[in-house]
C-alpha cells in the first residue's frame, strides 16, 4: 500500500526506540513458556505482571479458537502485522473463532488487568493491531461475508479484508464505499471514517454502516445502530477503535460495476508544478461520480513524477467526458484508462499482506490547495523512489451530512495529503522517520487536523 489509509498515518514514536527492551521480553516470555512457569505479561497500566500457567490452561480450554504464547508454532507468524517495522512481542494472542471467544478473551484480560490490542487486518501504520507484553485479540480467523442483494446489505465478521467484502457484494454487482487496497481489514477502516474510490458518490465507509454488534470492555454484547444504543454507534463511525471490539459490521450496499472507468496517466518530474496546478482546479470540479488521485513519487514506470489516478463509478459514456480535460493536459509518459473490473481496480496498489518494507507516514486534511502550498510541494517537498507525497479530494456525498452526524468531524475538509515512505533495512528506520517529520513539517501549517 502506497498512500491510502488516510486515518491511520501517525507511527508511536516510542515503538522503535524501545526495540532493545522488546527483544528481551520476548527473551523472557519465551523462557518462561519453555519453562511452563506462570507467563510474564504487561499491565494496562504498563508495569509488570505474571499470568498463572493455570489460568492460560483454562482460556485454551475453553475457547474454540487458540491461544498462541511465544515458542509455540504459529506464535512468530501472528505477531507479524502488515508495516514491517512493527516488532512486538505479545504474552498472548487470542486468535478467536467467534464473538464468544471474544468476550472471553476481553474477559480475561480485564481480570489480569491486561495491556489489550485488537487484530483485525493487522493494516495499521502505527502498528495498534499488536502490542508488547499485553494480549491481542485476533480476529483474522473471522471473515465471513454474506451478502442479501434483495435489501442491498451485507454482514461482515470483524476480521475481514476489504477484498472479502467486494468478492462477495460484486457477485450481484453491488459494493460499499471501501478503500483501496484490498487485503486491508474493514475494522479499522470503518471506526476510522473509511475512505476510497466511491466515496465521494456514496459517503465514507462509516457512512454506509448501518448496523454492528460490539462486545464492550465488560464483555457484554451489545447490538449497534441508529436505533439501539445509538450514542455508541454514533461513537464507533469515526470515533475509533476504543468502545470495544466490533465482531460484526452491516453495510448498505450500491449499485456499481462489474465494470468501471478506471487507470492512471503519469507525466514526468518536471511537470510536477503544473500537475499541482491542474489538480487543484480539476478536483474542485470534478462530478462526484469520479475520484482522482494526484501521487508525486515513484510511478507506474518506476519513474518519479506526478500521476493521476482515477475511478469513475457511473456511467462509462458520462466518464470519458468527466476525463477529457485531464487527458488533455499535456504529453504523458504512461497511460492506461480504460474499462476495468471493480475489483481488480480494488486490487491495484496490493502489497503482500504482510510487508517485508518499513513504513511511515504523516497525514493531514486541507481546506484548500492554494499557491503557497502549491509553492511548498513542488520545491521544498521532496518526492522520490522512498518517499512520496499524494493528494486526494473529498466532497461530494462525504460533505452531505452534517459534521456532528457521526464521530468523524472533518467534513469541510477538500483534500488529504499523505506523506509516506518505504524502505527495506531496518537499519534505517530512524533517518526516514525523521526525513518524514522534516518534509510534514513543512506541510504542517497548512493542515488544520492532523494524523
């Protein structure tokens, strides 16, 4: 994933400066495994604890899923989240098979007073699907989507993919304002807000969500919408991932595909200002049915430039009329736009769903894209094969609702930009983390809420 997950941009800054502390908790969770001793954990509080060897005996009994601890097969490969700069080392992990496991596993870890993360896609740039000492609860065994085209809904288990989610719906062509990668989970797209191609047609994912069922931090179930406790389901469309962990989402679905007007045009490197400009005004007109991606960094060619990418969800005769003024500004190095399917398109910028790059990113939304930020962009923000800068617009059905209408409060906003990066050695995490805040800052003035 290049630049998508605008709500999640911001990595704890202690998560890698306390690597040499990690190592050595694993060292001592893995010897008291192998020694069958009582397991060293972490407080909620963050001091130290040690769980009885009794009492993980009983959870592994009692739930239909496992329980991993460190040593055991399987332990090192569910530890791993997608942002390969991620290296922590849990006490437990709850792999759950259904909501009861859940409320099991939320159970025991407020009895031991427990540091507690939640796995959905395990997609989080900051890493908050794992955590040192404490226990997760992973939800990547529940992935079930069923889909009722008749009422245009679909019900989807907290640990589904995004691409889960489309597989099923575009059987009927019909789809929910998702993201763009497709092996990014819909739990923490949809507390976040959610954002991707449709939405500036048919909302936020959040938006689109009609129903949940929540299992609280006092392990009781409780069924979400706008009729049943109706202050938390305003709370979790945008609010985040702290009210308890949702084992199931309904959606409302659209009317969209199998086929959409979809591809990318990229221009070279010294175009980049004109790109900007062309964007601003382009974007701000630009139909609702139609989203455009402006992207600064490495480009399809393996090139850095400006690229535009591009999805128009309605009709295709109304979208080559939406596009011709972009394939009309100047000569581009590489283009490819045409018919595509829906879920190829959702397919396009996959990663593997566990990286072997480190990432990191800023983000932030903008009121506006004026000349001074243009300014800032073309000559003071670097963009190269690490690091990229991407702009993208809101609008549309995103500004139909009111801002208080749910948890997710930058409704006014007109575009996001990302600032990420990727690189291979671990080496160099912290010189392009730091290269990261020197460009943010840079564009930090211009975002009145940041990421």
């Amino acid at each position: 994933m290049k630049r998508r997950e605008f709500c999640a941009a911001t990595l704890a800054g202690g998560a890698i400066a306390a690597l040499p502390i990690r190592r050595s908790w694993a060292d001592r969770s893995m010897s008291a495994s192998a020694a069958d001793a009582d397991l060293p954990a972490i407080r909620l509080g963050g001091g130290q604890t040690a769980i009885p060897k009794g009492a993980v005996k009983e959870l592994r009994a009692r739930m239909r899923g496992s329980v991993l601890t460190a040593g055991q097969e399987g332990y090192e490969q569910a530890r791993r989240v997608w942002n390969h700069m991620i290296d922590r080392h849990p006490a437990l992990i709850a792999r759950c098979a259904g909501a009861a496991d859940v409320a099991m596993a939320i159970a025991f870890a407020r009895e031991h007073e427990l540091l507690l993360a939640v796995r959905g896609g395990g997609h989080s740039f900051p890493g908050y699907s794992v955590c040192d000492g404490g226990l997760v609860i992973d939800l990547s065994a529940m992935r079930g989507v069923r889909v009722d085209p008749v009422s245009r809904t679909a019900r989807v288990e907290g640990g589904a993919w995004l691409g889960d989610v489309d597989a099923e719906s575009q059987r009927y062509a019909l789809a929910t304002p998702l993201g763009a990668v497709s092996n990014t989970g819909v739990g923490g797209l949809t507390l976040g807000g959610g954002y991707g191609w449709l939405s500036r047609r048919f909302g936020l994912t959040c938006d689109n969500l009609i129903g949940a069922d929540l299992i609280c931090a006092d392990g009781q179930f409780r069924r979400l919408s706008e009729q049943e406790n109706a202050d938390l389901f305003w709370a979790i469309r945008g609010g985040g991932g702290n009210f308890g962990v949702v084992t199931s989402f309904e959606y409302r679905l659209h009317a969209v595909g199998p086929k959409v007007l979809a591809g990318y045009v990229a221009y070279p490197a010294a175009r980049l200002r004109d790109a900007l400009e062309f964007y601003t005004d382009y974007a701000s007109r630009a139909p609702r049915e139609l989203h455009v991606e402006l992207s600064t960094g490495l480009g399809p060619q393996k090139a850095v430039g400006p690229c535009f990418t591009v999805c128009y969800s309605a009709d295709p005769k109304a979208g080559e009329k939406a596009l011709e003024p972009l394939l009309k500004f100047g000569k581009p190095v590489a283009k490819i736009i045409g018919l595509q399917d829906y879920v190829a398109v959702q397919k396009q910028f996959d990663g593997p769903a566990l990286s072997e790059r480190n990432r990191y990113a800023k983000s932030g939304f903008l009121s506006a894209v004026g000349p001074r930020l243009i300014e800032v962009l073309a000559t003071e923000v670097r963009s190269d094969e690490t690091f990229n800068v991407s702009l993208s617009h809101l609008g549309g059905a995103i500004r139909d609702r009111e801002p208080t209408a749910t948890a997710f409060a930058h409704r006014e906003a007109e575009f996001i930009v990302l600032v990420s990066a990727a690189w291979k050695s671990a080496a160099e995490n912290e010189r392009y983390r730091d290269d990261v805040r020197t460009r943010w800052d840079k564009l930090k003035p211009f975002t009145p809420a940041t990421t």
